[in-house]
C-alpha cells in the first residue's frame, strides 16, 4: 500500500511546470501604485473640466481678478521643498537612523500643513470677495479641483502623523517601512499633481 | 533589508539585492538633482508668466504646458524611481495605460467641448454684442 510513498524513486521533489516569475514579495506598492494611477483618473476628469469650463466666467471675475501669483509661488516652494525633505527621510530609514528620520518626516509634515493653511486662507479670502465656488462654472471647476488637491494634501499630513506615532513607538519594523513607503509615494504624486495645478490651471488660467 | 549589517554596506548594495521587489529609496544626489532641476523649471514659467516676457499669448502657453511636462517626468524618474525595473515593470505597464487614458479624457473633452462651444453655444458677450450691433 505504502510503496510509493517510500519508493526512493518518487522521493524527489515533484517539478512543476512554473517558470515565469510568481507574485512579488510585496504586493503593497505595486497595488498602491495603482491605486495611485486611479486617483490619476480622479484628478485627468477634473482637469478636463477645468479646460472646458475655465472661460466660463459668467459675468464674474475671471482667472487675472482672482489668482495671486505671488503667494502661488510660496505655496509651489513649500510642497517641492517637502517632498525633497521626505525623501532625505526615506535615505535615513534605509540607514536605520530613526531620529533624523523622524526629523525630516517632521520638515516635510510642516511643510504641507502650512500649504493647506495658505490655501484655505486664499479660499477662504476668494470667498470673501465674492468669488466662491457658486459664482461660475470657472470657479466650480477651479475650487473642486484644487480642494480635491488641497484635501489630499491634508490626509497625507494626518496619514504622516499617525504614521510617526507608530514609528515612535514600534520602530522601523517592516510593516511600518513598507507604510512609509506607500506614503512616499503619495507624498511624491501630490508634488507631481500640483505641478499640473500651478502650471495648467493658475498659469495658463491667467493668460488665456 | 531584514539584515541589520546589510545597511552598513550602502544603497548601491541594497539596490542591487533586491531591486525587482522593491522601489529603491534613491540617493542623496538623486534628490538634490531632481530638486535642482524642478526648481529651474518651476522658476522660468512663472518669470515667463509674471513679467510677461513673451509677446505672444500663445507661444507662452505652450512653453509654460510644455515645461510642466518635461518637470512631471523629473519628479517621476528622481522623486518615484520609475523605471522598467521596479515590479518587474508592472508599475511602468501601469503608467502608461495610465497615460494613455489621461490624454484620451484631456484631449477628447477639449476636442469635443471646444467644436460644441464653437458651433452650438453662442452666447459669448462678444456674441451677443455683435449681435445687437447687427
């Protein structure tokens, strides 16, 4: 009965026929990628309105009345100048010093709250003057998009918090690592975004 | 990357290793490069934009456009890694299928929207004065 089982001919391992590569060690950044490419669809549907409406001023102000390219400027320094400083801190995790690690994440946290702050302080200034997202299809079009942006930025701030108690209090463990890689990402696609937002959108939105 | 002593030996070992499973976290001069170059292509548009420096409108769109592409590849290659490498290039094949999409939804609603307000919705101010005027 149980002949085969010892019969030293069968003992070698069974080859199966799977040559190409099989899953990647770490499905987490891939599948955050893509979801990253997704969120991509989010912000190409919302630009795409902002080209079709962006002359539609209604009678209201238009983009030259409303838009401060000097505090635009300010706003695009800060979020480059975070997402640099999140990558010095990704170069000290993979040294495995914690506490300059937490410092940069600590810069790059500062950095983007104090981008969301100018910002709502601009809407909420726009707001005042009577040019609030009900004013025109431009301004519907130039709030949704860039308040999809601005709270993006807000729950990567909040996403980083969280974030720097858990590597507070466990360490640069493996899970955290791969979390912080994932926020990396995201941190580096906002930037990325933005550049779109201030080129397309504010700088092209006052010429036309 | 769970061997403590593995960190000692620096980034281009760790690269090496285990570069098909995981995005490398670049290197110091990647991210300075990167920074550099951003910066420059962030600063021309706006001088371009702010003190008007070309005559015409629509060659400063252009270049203004054209720059925001040339800095959106900076961050992707010294800021996301991308390269053909990383996931065993399921992340690249997901970048451009992604791109491809973009510029179907960008360039088809500005196509279409912009014959629609062309022939069909006229109802400019400039329109409707010339109209009177007639």
């Amino acid at each position: 009965m149980n002949t085969i089982a010892i019969d030293p001919a069968h003992a070698e391992p069974r080859e199966f026929l799977c040559r190409e590569e099989g899953h990647a060690h770490n499905g987490t950044l891939l599948g955050f990628w893509l979801y990253l490419m997704s969120d991509c669809f989010i912000f190409a549907a919302l630009f795409a309105c902002n080209a079709v409406l962006g002359n539609s001023y209604a009678g209201g102000p238009s983009a030259h009345d409303v838009f401060d390219l000097h505090g635009l400027a300010v706003n695009t320094a800060l979020l480059l100048v975070s997402s640099v400083t999140f990558g010095f801190a990704m170069l000290e995790m993979a040294r495995e010093r914690k506490r300059a690690m937490l410092g940069w994440l600590a810069v790059s946290g500062v950095l983007a709250a104090v981008f969301v702050g100018l910002e709502i302080h601009e809407f909420a200034s726009m707001i005042a003057e009577g040019a609030g997202p009900g004013r025109s299809a431009f301004l519907s079009s130039f709030f949704t998009l860039v308040g999809t942006h601005g709270l993006h930025v807000t729950v990567g701030v909040l996403w980083l918090i969280v974030l720097m108690v858990q590597l507070g209090k466990h360490g640069l463990t493996e899970a955290n690592r791969r979390r912080l890689m994932c926020l990396s990402m995201f941190w580096h696609f906002l930037d990325l975004v933005w550049v779109g937002v201030f080129s397309y959108v504010y700088l092209v939105g006052v010429l036309r | 990357m769970s061997h403590p002593s593995e960190s000692a030996h620096g980034a281009a070992a760790h690269a090496d290793d285990h570069d098909s499973a995981h995005p490398s976290h670049g290197s110091l001069r990647g991210y300075l490069t990167g920074f550099t170059l951003a910066a420059i292509l962030t600063i021309i548009p706006f001088w371009l934009v702010m003190d008007h420096v070309i005559a015409s409108t629509q060659a400063t769109i252009i270049i203004v456009l054209g720059l925001a592409v040339v800095q959106i590849v900076v961050h992707m290659i010294y800021f996301l890694h991308l390269d053909t490498r990383s996931e065993n290039g399921w992340n690249m094949l997901a970048f451009i299928f992604t791109i491809v999409l973009v510029v179907i939804v960008l360039g088809a609603s500005i196509w279409v929207m912009y014959n629609e307000n062309a022939n069909m919705m006229p109802m400019s101010p400039q329109y409707m004065h010339h109209k009177q005027g007639s």
